[in-house]
C-alpha cells in the first residue's frame, strides 16, 4: 500500500510538471500570434505555480525569456487598455532577463546569450526613451529615475560614455526637479567615477547651495577652480554666493575677471555698478565707479531698464548728500550763503542730469517708485507744471 502511495505522489507531480509546460507552450503561442493578453495569463500561471521551481533550470530560463519576450511585446503594442494593466512592464521585463541570466548554463548557449543582450539593450533604451521624453516636457522630477534605470542598465552591460551621460541627465533632472539630495548622489556617483570636470564642481556646488550649505559650496567652487580658474559659469556661481551673503565687496575681482572674459555682458557692468552703489559695501563704495560703469552696460544695451533706473537714483543720492551738507549750514555770514547756494546748486545739477534717465525708466515701466522719485526731483528743481502733469492735473 505504502508503494502505492508513492507511485500516486509520483505521478501526480509529473502531472504538474506536464501542466506547467503546457502552460509555457501555450504562452509562447498565444505571443506569436499575438495574443498577449493570453500570453501574459498563461507565463503568469506558469512561473507564480508552487511547482515553478522544481521544473529543470534551463527550463525555469526559457519560461523568464519567453515572459520578457510577452511583455516587451506588450508595450510595443497599439493595445492601450492591455498596457494600462502592467504599468511596469518595463520592469517585469527586466526582471525576468535577470533571472535569466543567473543560469550560466542557458546563458552559455550563444543563442541565447545574443537574444537577452539585445532585449537588455532594448530596456535601456526604453527607459531611456521615457526620460528624454519627460526631460523635453519639463517633467524632472520623473525624468531623473527614469535616467538612472537606463544608466544602471548601462553600468551592468560594461558602461562608457553613454553610462556616464546617462547618470549626468538623471543628476541633472534631479537638479533642476530641484531633489538636491538625490543630484548630490548622482554628482558624486559621477565623480567617484572619476569624471572630475570643472563643471561637475559647479553642479555640485549648486546643489550644496540648494541645501543651503554655502561652506561645501564653495568648497566645490574652488575645487573647480582649481582645475579651470578661467571657467566663466564658475566664477559666476562664486558671484553669486558671495552675493547672496551679502559679500559684494568679495565678489567684486570675480566680475572684473568676468567681464574680461565676456565684454560684452552688460549684466556684469550692472552688478559691478550695484557694488559699488551700495553704501552698506563700506570698502568699495565709490558714486564715480558705479556711474561708469552703469554708463558701459548703459553703452552696450541702451535700453537697460534696471541699469537706467539705477545711475537715475545714484544721481539723486549723489544730490541728496549736497543737500545735506547745504542744511547742516546754520549761519547767516555771506561766507556760509555763499557755501549753502554752491551746494544747492551741485546737488540741482545733479538732478537735472539724473533726471532724463528716471524719466525714461518711468516711461518704460511707470511704477510708482520711480513716479515719487521723479516727482521728489520736480519739486526740489521748483517744476511745478511736471509735478501737475504727472499727477495728472494739468
């Protein structure tokens, strides 16, 4: 009886074993005739049975190609609603080319071995694919992940240089979707790659300034520069740190090194003008410097809304001093008359020279800043039919 027993286990597991393959054949059909939904039902049965794994190994590898093969198939299809139910295809894909790639025997077979390569290559690509796509819709945030699939794919299969462009698109998506934690990780993973550029320092110290770690910033900085010192998007990103710290004095030798390199920047002769127009910036405060050079970036771009604004509000500061000196004048003697009338006169001087610029600043934008400012100057100049027409009441 016992023997009995025995022979009926038997068979019964060589029933299953039976069932399991025709499971795998019947999935392998329905994709060739492209019925996928089919297919997927029938490899899903085969590899999820409790006695998946007592099939033979090359056997358990066959049914994982044949299941990356059924969804890849999935994916390229025009079957929308079929592709809603696997969202992760991709990933079951790939999955199931790993698996095959633990049976070194089946991988052995050279067969085999092109067909994985290619479906592999293929995933890559697809992912790829998704991430320049959701890159050029400014999507991000979903492009990075997408990237670094398609990089670690690409690491596995030996790397290179379309590894290596790959995890700096998924950083810089990471940087620009604003995750600075994840593009550190990807910046390092580059650098410990040993992909050390000078605009690699300059990523990386974006994303420390975007953690609000200004010291590792510049640190990265320096380090670039240490390799570049002429790199212009370096020393600007030095700039604008120092400018953020409220360092403009620091900054100043950096915009002069860049407007060297770039001339033409009227943006640099701006900023330098704002330095050194700022009476907070005690080592560099110079009215006559920050006139020059609001008048270069005035000469390169004569339309430059903020850099007209700006020698516009210097000349009325440069005014307002001679008016404070004038009324600290508390003596009658001619002598002093003499002194109050001449500084009155240098600071009305410079308000009529001020004047036109604020006058086109307002023209261009009439905000009601440079509308008092404008109209503080009409009434220190005694221009009462300005003040009327701009405040309308002519």
């Amino acid at each position: 009886m016992k023997k009995v027993m025995i022979l009926l286990v038997i068979a019964l597991t060589a029933n299953v074993m039976m069932a399991q393959k025709k499971d795998r054949t019947d999935a392998y059909m329905y994709n060739k005739n492209g019925q996928y939904a089919k297919a997927m039902a029938s490899i899903e049965k085969c590899i999820n049975h409790d006695q998946f794994l007592g099939m033979k190994p090359n056997e358990q590898s066959q049914a994982w190609l044949y299941r990356a093969a059924i969804y890849q198939n999935i994916i390229q299809s025009d079957d929308e609603n079929l592709k809603a139910q696997v969202p992760n295809a991709l990933e079951i894909v790939y999955e199931s080319l790993m698996k095959c790639l633990e049976n070194e025997s089946f991988c052995a077979d050279e067969q085999n071995q092109m067909e994985i390569g290619m479906r592999i290559a293929s995933v890559m690509t697809a992912y790829y694919t998704q991430g320049a796509d959701a890159y050029n819709n400014g999507q991000f945030a979903q492009a990075a992940p997408l990237f670094k699939k398609a990089y670690d794919i690409a690491a596995s299969l030996g790397g290179g240089e379309q590894a290596t462009e790959m995890l700096n698109l998924a950083a810089t998506s990471a940087l620009r979707a604003e995750d600075y934690n994840t593009a550190l990780e990807y910046y390092n993973e580059l650098k410990g790659n040993g992909k050390e550029t000078a605009e690699l320092y300059r990523h990386l110290a974006s994303c420390y300034n975007g953690l609000g770690q200004s010291e590792q910033a510049m640190e990265m900085i320096n380090a670039g520069l240490a390799l570049d010192p002429g790199d212009a998007n370096l020393i600007l990103e030095k700039v604008n740190a120092y400018l953020k710290e409220g360092k403009g004095a620091e900054a100043v030798a950096d915009l002069q090194k860049l407007h060297e390199l770039d001339p033409e920047n009227a943006q640099l002769l701006f900023v330098l003008g704002t330095i050194y127009g700022d009476e907070n910036n005690k080592d560099v405060f110079d009215t006559e410097k920050a006139k020059q050079y609001y008048e270069q970036a005035l000469a390169i771009n004569p339309n430059y809304y903020d850099a007209i604004y700006n020698i516009g509000v210097l000349y009325t500061t440069m005014a307002n001093k001679y008016i404070e000196q004038a009324n600290d004048i508390t003596g009658f003697s001619k002598a002093e008359q003499e002194q109050y009338n001449k500084l009155i006169e240098q600071a009305n001087d410079l308000l009529r020279t001020g004047m036109p610029y604020l006058k086109q600043a307002y023209e261009a934008q009439p905000s009601d800043d440079v509308k008092n400012v404008l109209r503080s100057i009409y009434v220190k100049l005694n221009m009462t039919d300005e003040v009327k027409a701009l405040d309308g009441r002519e």
